[in-house]
C-alpha cells in the first residue's frame, strides 16, 4: 500500500472498492455536511452504492480518465480528494474533495488537492487544472485560492440545490502557473516529482462533474 503524509498524522492513500465499509462509514459522518456541495451520485446511501462509487472511480484510473484517493487521520478515513475528470490528449483535468467536519481547519484537503494537482502538471503533462464549486461554498473557494487558482467565471443558476437554483463557480490553474507561483501567492508548498500522486509509477495508458466535492 502506497501512501504519502500529510501532516504527522495523516496521510493520502489509494481508496479502492475494498475499502467500501470505511468509505460508507466516513460518508455517514459527513452526509449532511457535504451533501449541499457533492453530487448525489457520490454520497452512496449502503454498502452497494459505496462500492460502486469507489468501483466508477477504479475504472477511470484504470483507463486514465480520473482517480480517487482518500484521506486518514490517526487512521480513520476522513475525507478524499479526486481527479473527476483527466485528459492527458486534451492537457485538462478537474480536482475535487470532500471532508468531514472534524478534519477540517487542518490543511488536509489543501495538501491533498496540492500533490495530486503537482503531479497532473510535472508528472503528466497537464496544462489546465480545473476547480468547480457551488458559489457559495466559502471552504471550497478557500482551497482554490490557496492553491493559487483564478476565478475563471460564474454559471448562474446552473443546477438545483435544496431551495433556490445555485450558481456554479469554475477556478483554474495553469501549468506555467503552477510551476512558478505569483511571490504574493498563499499556495501551500508541495513537492513535485514524476510519480504517481501516493507513490505508485505514473499510469502508461492514454474525468463527473456533479461527482465533485
């Protein structure tokens, strides 16, 4: 099992069917809190479901169409970042998260988005990284700054939310932007090589939008 540290004590992992009791368990502590922002596909209801979430995503790494990571802390899965989409023909790929609330405020999502991100851009050859969001998710636009993205532009009223229709923000992230950030920038630091993003060699082969955290 390959993994990289987060922080002292946490660290980003592979998240594969095998693990569908832990992810189910970790979306039952966070249901409420992530479903305003995730996809409904997503947020799986039983052990079925939650296996098939982490299957779909299985299948995309595996024809290098996305990927799906999760996030321990003091060995409890606590949340996940993950390529929604990846296009090494077209050079573009979207990132996305979800965290339970007790892990936030602790840097992991930002880390987390940071190495996969660092190895879409050295390891792979992507030139655009992109970041979508619910308009008034205040956290997720956070991360976006931090990683040192730009507000590309607002869909107004594109999908339905619980009350009102949302508007949906789209953030991105260029390759020579990526590589030499702004002095001023807030981007957390990580370190980039040709791996993959928890260790494992880059994929040799050739990502959902309402999937995303």
């Amino acid at each position: 099992m390959y993994a990289r540290a987060l922080t002292a004590d946490a660290e980003l992992r592979p998240l594969d069917p095998g693990r569908a009791e832990e992810f189910l368990r970790n979306l039952d502590r966070c249901r409420d809190h992530i479903s305003p922002w995730v996809g409904a596909s997503f947020v799986a209801v039983d052990l079925p479901s939650a296996r098939e979430v982490l299957r779909r995503y299985a299948e995309r790494w595996a024809r290098d169409g996305g990927g799906l990571w999760g996030i321990w802390l003091d060995a409890t899965l606590v949340g996940g970042v993950m390529f929604v989409s990846f296009d090494v023909v077209s050079g573009s790929c979207e990132v996305g998260c979800w965290v339970e609330p007790t892990a936030q405020g602790r840097g992991l999502v930002t880390r987390a988005v940071g190495l996969i991100v660092d190895w879409a851009v050295r390891g792979r050859g992507i030139h655009r990284v992109e970041w979508r969001t619910n308009a008034d998710n205040a956290r997720s636009i956070a991360v976006a700054r931090r990683l040192g993205m730009r507000l590309d532009g607002t869909l107004r009223q594109v999908y339905r939310g619980p009350g009102e229709r949302m508007d949906l923000q789209i953030w991105s992230v260029l390759a020579p932007e990526w590589r030499n950030p702004a002095p001023t920038g807030e981007r957390v630091a990580v370190g980039g090589d040709a791996t993959g993003p928890v260790g494992e060699p880059a994929p040799t082969t050739g990502g959902p939008g309402e999937d995303d955290g």
